[in-house]
C-alpha cells in the first residue's frame, strides 16, 4: 500500500517537484497517508507545510511560492497582484481556503484573491484541468490552502495549551507581529489567531521614478489585518470543526489597481484620472466541518458548508465611474454559499471509490441600481431602454456530483471518473441561462521502480460564466446580459509525466497540452481608448477558444546538510477569438505570455548551531508575442517584456535546536533590481527593491 501511495503522491500535475525538499515531501506523504486526498491519478501536493512557513520572512503567497515556476505573481500589493497558473489568469483559476472558494470578482482592474498565509499551515498548487474529484470550475488549476488547527500549533510542546507570537521587520517600508493562542481539553479544542501586516508605499528597483520623481510605487501601502477562530469537537472517529477567518486590506488605493497612476500624466501632475480614495477590501468565510471514518462501507466522510464574503467599501467614490460617480461612502458584496461532500468507499482489495457532491450559490449585491442616471446622447433609444429596466441582483448556483475509482493492478495504478456539473445564471436585467455538462477523466501511474513512476492523465472539466463584475453591476453603465444558450466553457488537458527520487538526487518533469472551448468572455469595452463610455445593452457570450501547452521540469540533489535545486516552466497560452464583439481581449485576468520562468537555489544546514543559510534565484525570460489571436483581420496587441533576474539571500536559526523557536532573515532582491513582473499588462506595477527583512516566532 505504501508503494501505491506513493505512486499516486508522484502524479505529474499536482507532483511533488524534484526540487522540493525531504521534509515537505514527507509532509506531503503523511498528510496523504492520513488524509488519502487524491484526486485522480494525482494529489494535491503540500508546496509549503507549516514548518517550511515558519522558517521564511515570506508574508505574502508571493513570498511562499518563489520556488514554484509555473505560478507567477504580479507587481504591487495585495489586490493590486495578478495571479497566473501556467500563464492562465484569475478568470479560470481559484484560491480554494478549506474548500470554499468564489469565482466571481470586484473589478477586472484588479486582483481576485486575498488570503493571509499567516493563518493557514498548508499551501499546495493544482494545475491545469483537474479529474473528476477536483471539484467545481477546475479548469486551469488552484492554490489550495487549509486553515491551522489547534492540534498543528501543539505539535512539539507536551502540554494541552499553548502561545505563539510572532514579529517582524522589512526594510522597505513594513512590519508586522501576530499572537495565537491554543489548547485542547477532553474532546475539544479551539485556537484564535490574529495577523497585522502594515506596509507603507514600497521603493521599487535602482532606476524607478513615480511621476513625481520619487523612488516609492503611490498608493501601493497596505494595513492587513486578519484572524481566525476555530473551535472542533472529536469524538471516536468524527469531528467537527467551525471556524470563521478574515482577511481585510485597508490603504489609499487607485481605482485601477493593476495600474497605479496614469501612464500618461495629466499636466498638473494629479492623479484624478485613476481616483484615489481610502478603501478596504474584507474577505471572510465562516465554515462548518465534518469529518469520518471507518463508517462501514463509508471509510471516509469529509463535508463542508461555509458562508463567504468579499466587500469593497470606499469612503468616496465620486470620481470613480466605474462606481457609478457616487459620492461619499459605498459598499459592494459579493455572497458566496457553498456545501461539499466526499466520500472514499474500499471495494475489494485494489480499488478505491471516491463519490460525492458539490453546491455553490454566489449572489452580487451592488451599492444601489443607477441605471435610471444612465446618458447616451448619440443613442436616445438605447438611453431609454437602460432606464427602463427593472434591475435585480446577479445570480449564480453551481452544482455538481461525481463518481472516481482508483485501481491498483501490480506496478500500475489506473484511475477513471465522470462528473455532472449545471449552472443557473441570473443576470442584473433578469434574463436566465442554464447549461449541464458531462466530463471524463482518465490517469495512469506506471511504477517500474521504488525510485521511478511515469504518468499520464486525460482529464475534461467545466467552469460556468462569470458574474459580471460587481463594481460595474450598477446599471449606470449600461447594462450587461447574457446570450442564449451560452454554455460552461470546457477544458481539455493531456499531460505525461515522470518522477525519479533515490532519497539523494531527484528528477522530475511534465509536459502538457490543453484546449477550452466555448471560451466565455463579458463585453470588454466597457469604454473606448478616451475613457467614453460605451453604453447600452451587451451580452456575455460564448466568444471563442483557447489553447495552452508547455512543460515543466525540476531537479534537486541533497547530501548532509546541502541541498540544491533548480527548475523551469514555460507554457504558450493563447486566446482564439471568434466572436462578431471582439469579446476575448489580452486582458491579464484571462492569460498572459510570461517568458520561460527558472528558479534554483542552494542551501545548507548546520547542526551545532541549528541554522541554515541559503540562496534563492528567479529568472524570467525576455517574452514576445500577444495570448490573442484572431481568425480575422484585426490587429492583436504584440507585448513584449523584458527579462529579468532576481537573486535573494536568506536564513534561518533554531536557538533552542527545535522547530518552536524561529529566527528568520533574508534579503529580498539582493541587487535592488528594477523590474516587471510578467503577469500584469506591460510595464504597470514594479517589482519590490532591496528588502531586508527579519523575522522572528515563537511557541511555548
């Protein structure tokens, strides 16, 4: 049984990478052994465990996933960042916080996500389409990440309760401290954990100027706070969990958040253009678990239910037409309700059978309907029928059952699924769409060897339209619709891959090839290149298709103390665009063409004293040529960027030879590089300068 699990933890696209450490990968191992979380011919692998967390300064998911190739962060801040898997942007991605997770946004001119890896002990990366199991939209992949429990904090102390604290230092303009505090008594435990993360307006690399002539990026200073409370109950082999978390960002923010000023500025030097006021941003989820064993032909029961919300409130938005022009204070809410349950049945002695469900029901809640202000001089028909319609709050449910088997047949293990997803949509003027679909997954594991596994998966997948933006779903605009007989887009993934490991050297690489159709896409041209808006009534629509292939390799060598690592990704994503509107666009949030992405780093770990010192390196090739592609005569924007590299030292020391006490430092972006991260349009927000940060925590 342990060689099969381990077959299985080496699946290709949610692989462990060679480059990964033995401690994560045993990490992942246990957490597989105990959990059995597999999801097809693969499993979500655990990038960075609770002790790999505790070791870096890193306060962001970007910090987290430096080592990761194939995922790439935008510049900026907070929601300022874009997030790219496989160059696949948030429009087909997801951030998944204990299973729950939402796929509608605020505005397309920023950032999707918020999540404080202060509170969570295990960050993993999904990608490209997933198999049956993997739950709903997972078309292009995730970063799925789970919340601490009480039992993660006690580990290494031999008492019931326990305090952690935590403090740090950046050079460049931040710091922060947390406290948890956490124990257990007869069948029940509970935690509380607090974060506060306060960063002023970050200096970006030698050579970068704001249009005032100043080193620091405007408005880019973020006050995160964030904290969860979790209380469980286990009884025998059930429990139950219920917790609620929030992550809030607070900070003087352009409308635009992905560009920060105008590109070019007005000749008074103001900013009005892009509107700067006070805002926050609050993500919270409040989730109910269960979990259980050993319930006669059930092995294994896992449910969630959870009630998830992302608000924007603005103190003033009277120069914000995405707003509406509204003056003073307004808020917008997106509601997310959601209700997963899995089941792992044993049949036999080869074959595991994974079955369940999946609910998810997301609603828009705008700060008032405006659509009676709305003004079309050249078009008094069009103005007249904005006005006169009876606006509704969007609408969208989300529904899906499974079935999955995994079979182990001697140095194979073959896994085969079919999954139902359906959607109902309900658009802001009423108008009504619903689509089901069927998809297949197949995945094969070969292990001639303890040391060697190849893999090959065929995986289908959906994700339905996206509620139009929230920011926008005022009216005063115009209004956005829905064609009929719009469908869920449909991703088609083939991936081979392969896994040598002999506990010293370790080698590992994928390659894939993926095709969606039926490629939704809302209007895009919500103004003309002047800023004009462009009015009336446009549709959501089925707008083309879109391809994506690439590859994935990594290699690590340990010996001792000494560890190295190395690794690359490059995938050519690119966009078909079919549609009479020109809907599809370059726009980030759908794909961008990041150049050949490689890390490596080197490391070594001394026993007396207990510290490691370590080198980290990411280098992003020069890339050429738009994600867009038209099958027609208009002209798709040619982006180039340019490359860069990126070195940081770091290190990290256990004074009392043990993983409760942690003293970190590192120094980010070593040669105060000036630079573009390639997953934002062209040259936007700037990558951080030199950072020398220092990082202590502390658990007794």
């Amino acid at each position: 049984m342990k060689k099969t699990i381990l077959a299985v933890l080496v699946g290709n696209v949610f692989m462990v990478p060679a480059w990964a450490d033995t401690e994560a990968v045993n990490a992942a191992l246990e957490e597989v052994v105990v959990k059995g979380d597999r999801q097809g011919a693969k499993i979500k692998t655990n990038v960075v465990t609770l002790q790999k967390k505790d070791e870096s300064t890193a306060t962001d998911l970007r910090g987290l996933l430096e080592e990761e190739p194939a995922v790439d962060f935008g510049g900026g801040n907070g929601t300022s960042q874009f997030l790219t898997i496989r160059g696949m942007g948030q429009n087909s991605v997801d951030i998944k916080i204990d299973n729950a997770y939402s796929d509608s946004q605020i505005l397309y001119h920023q950032g999707r996500f918020i999540i404080d890896p202060s509170l969570v002990k295990i960050v993993s990366v999904q990608k490209g389409a997933g198999s049956a199991s993997s739950g709903i939209g997972a078309t292009n992949g995730a970063i799925v990440a789970k919340t601490l429990d009480a039992a993660d904090l006690l580990k290494g102390l031999d008492k019931d309760w326990g305090v952690r604290v935590n403090a740090g230092y950046a050079s460049n303009n931040g710091h922060n401290y947390g406290t948890s505090v956490f124990g257990r008594a007869g069948n029940f435990d509970g935690l509380f954990s607090y974060s506060r993360n306060d960063e002023s307006d970050y200096k970006a690399g030698k050579g970068y100027a704001n249009q005032y002539g100043g080193n620091t990026v405007l408005k880019s200073g973020l006050d995160k706070r964030s904290y969860l409370a979790k209380i469980g109950a286990t009884f025998d082999n059930h429990r139950i969990v219920l917790s609620h978390m929030q992550d809030q960002h607070r900070g003087e923010r352009f409308v635009r958040e992905e560009f920060g000023w105008e590109t070019t500025p007005r000749t008074d030097g103001s900013l009005a253009s892009n509107a700067p006021a006070y805002r926050e941003t609050t993500l919270s989820n409040t989730n109910l678990e269960y979990t259980a064993k050993n319930l006669g032909f059930i092995d294994k029961l896992e449910a969630n239910a959870y009630l998830m919300k992302n608000k924007r409130y603005s103190a003033d938005d009277t120069n914000n037409g995405y707003a509406g022009n509204v003056p003073g204070p307004t808020t917008t809410m997106i509601d997310t309700k959601g209700a997963n349950v899995g089941l792992d049945s044993r049949i036999g002695q080869y074959t595991t059978l994974k079955y369940g469900v999946n609910y998810r029901h997301q609603e828009i809640e705008p700060h008032a309907f405006l659509n009676h202000q709305y003004t079309n001089r050249t078009n008094p028909a069009g103005q007249a029928l904005v006005r006169s319609y009876n606006l509704t709050n969007p609408k969208k449910t989300d529904s899906g059952a499974y079935v999955e088997a995994i079979n182990d047949i001697g140095d194979f293990t073959l896994t085969a699924g079919l999954r139902y997803d359906h959607f109902d949509i309900k658009t802001h003027d009423g108008k009504s769409v619903s689509d089901g679909r069927l998809n297949p997954s197949f995945g094969l594991i070969w292990q001639p060897l303890e040391t060697l596994s190849f893999s090959a998966v065929h995986n289908y997948a959906t994700r339905s339209p996206r509620l139009y933006d929230a920011l926008l779903t005022h009216g005063r605009r115009g209004i956005v619709s829905i064609a009929d007989g719009t469908k869920a887009e449909r991703a088609r993934n083939t991936e081979i891959g392969f896994n040598y490991n002999n506990g010293t050297f370790a080698a590992s690489g994928s390659y894939f090839w993926q095709t969606i159709k039926d490629a939704i896409a809302n209007p895009q041209n919500r103004h003309d290149a002047a800023g004009n808006i462009i009015g009336g009534v446009r549709e959501a629509a089925n707008a083309g298709y879109i391809k994506n292939r690439g590859y994935e390799l990594g290699a690590s060598y340990r010996t001792g103390g000494l560890i190295a690592k190395a690794g690359v990704a490059h995938s050519k994503p690119r966009l078909y665009d079919t549609h009479p509107g020109n809907l599809l666009s370059a726009n980030p949030e759908f794909a961008v063409q990041a150049g050949r992405t490689w890390t490596a780093s080197l490391a070594y770990r001394f026993n007396q004293p207990n510290l490691e010192i370590g080198w980290q390196n990411r280098t992003v090739e020069k890339a050429k040529g738009s994600v867009l592609v038209r099958d027609r005569n208009g002209n798709a924007a040619q982006v180039e960027r340019k490359s860069y590299n990126v070195n940081d030292i770091f290190a990290n020391w256990k004074p009392l030879g043990k993983d409760t006490l942690n003293v970190n430092f590192s120094v980010n972006n070593v040669f105060n590089k000036y630079y573009y991260p390639h997953s934002q349009r062209g040259e936007t927000l700037p990558g951080i300068g030199r950072d020398f940060r220092l990082a202590v925590n502390y658990k007794f």
